[in-house]
C-alpha cells in the first residue's frame, strides 16, 4: 500500500481536490488516515447488508472508489441470489476498483461503472450504500438523489449513508475538528499536509448537518432515519424504506 504523500511538500498553489490518478495510487492509506472509524464503517456495511439484503434484488454502492464496501458486502453476502453494482465517476477509480474485485473469488457479480450518479439508473435494490459520497455532490441536487434513490429500492430495502458532518459555529464543533485533526496527527499527518489537505476539500466538500441528513431522508419518504456510528463529526446512518401494508 503506497503512503499518501500528495500534500506533504508545499504547493505553490493548492488545487481542488480530485480523485484522480495520484489519490488512487494513496487511497487507502489516505482514507485509513483520515476517517476515523473507516474499518469499522465498512465491516459494519457489510453485516447491514447482510441482514436486509433480499433475494432477486441489486446491491448499489454508490461512489465505490476502490470497492472497499462492495468486498465488504460480497464477503457478508455469500450464497444470496443477489448482484451488485458499484459506480463512480473517477475513471480511475474504477479501473483500479474492477482489477480490485477481481483479484477476489466471489459467487456474488460485480458491474463496476464509471458515472454521475446523480444520472444513474436505480431500480430493485434492497441495499444501497453511500459511503462518504453524498458530501462531494452538488448540494442542489442531493434531494433529487436521495429521491432517486428511495424510489429505486424494494420495500423493506435500506440507505446506508456515511458522512462528514458539520455542527456548526460552536465551542463542540470546533472541539471536533480539533480532535480530528489531532487524529491525523498520531496517523503520522504534519500540520502543513493537513491544512493544505483541508485547503483543496474547501471547495469540492460542502458539508450538511446531521440534522439536515436525517430531515431529508425522512423527507423523500423513509420511513426510519437513524445514526448507527459516530466518531467526531463522522457519521454514518442508516434509512429504512417501510414495508409495504
């Protein structure tokens, strides 16, 4: 696993972030750094899959980056008559994530995609995950997706949704941020890789309160919206679509 190093030299100017071929080369050891509680989140995924998933449906993972989610969900997921459908809109990412899973036997299949998810087909799905994606779309078109979505999945199917969140201008937002910050720190970050990190995100992740997540999904039709992990302002929830009547 290559080290993440992009940011560790000073830049003259600091770009937007993208994932593009330099941060899938460092991927996973950029976000095993960054995320607190990442492992975690995407054992846990897995497990969440397994208990809703349902037979004759589809899998979405939703910006799969390298497909950390999707093994996770096909190792839970052995012996269901389910597909899964990972996509994202980095073709990098994608090249990378498909020799990935194929380097993993599985009697679950595996289309990976390169696309907008925001112009993505969702239909029969009783699981879809979106895993720290949501927070890179544009914020006037999360609504319409989140629709999207809800309409794509089976009655009983879930959203998993996992987020940096924002808390607002506080004493404990800013108490968060510290201690995240203090969490790349022992991860082996600098101070000059951390704000020139935070500096390239500025424009390219707009951050919702947990609040606001969870209003919206109740909002396009879940029934349940809850959070089932937090570590800092990282968060990950869990929507359920009502069983039909």
């Amino acid at each position: 696993m290559s080290k993440d190093l992009i940011y560790s030299q000073p830049h003259q100017k600091v770009d937007d972030f993208q994932f593009d071929q330099q941060v899938v080369e460092v991927f996973p050891d950029m976000i095993q750094r960054s995320v607190p509680g990442y492992s975690t989140i995407v054992d846990n995924i897995g497990l969440l899959a397994q208990r809703f998933a349902k037979d004759n449906t589809r899998i979405y993972d939703l910006g799969c980056s390298l497909g950390a989610a999707t093994l996770s969900m096909r190792r839970y997921l052995a012996g269901k008559s389910v597909a899964i459908t990972a996509i994202d809109y980095s073709q990098a990412m994608v090249t990378r994530c498909d020799t990935h899973l194929s380097a993993f036997k599985s009697d679950i299949p595996v289309t990976v995609l390169q696309q907008d998810i925001t112009e993505s087909e969702i239909s029969n799905a009783s699981v879809i995950v979106m895993n720290f994606t949501l927070q890179f779309i544009a914020p006037e078109k999360r609504q319409a997706l989140l629709q999207k979505i809800y309409d794509g999945l089976v009655p009983g199917g879930i959203l998993i949704l996992s987020e940096k969140v924002s808390i607002g201008q506080s004493t404990g937002n800013e108490s968060l941020i510290d201690l995240h910050h203090e969490f790349k720190r022992r991860n082996g970050y600098s101070e000059l890789e951390i704000s020139q990190k935070r500096a390239a995100l500025e424009n390219v992740m707009k951050l919702d309160p947990l609040s606001g997540h969870l209003n919206r999904l109740t909002e396009v039709g879940f029934s349940e919206a809850l959070t089932w992990f937090q570590c800092f302002n990282f968060t990950s929830m869990l929507a359920i679509k009502a069983e039909e009547e």
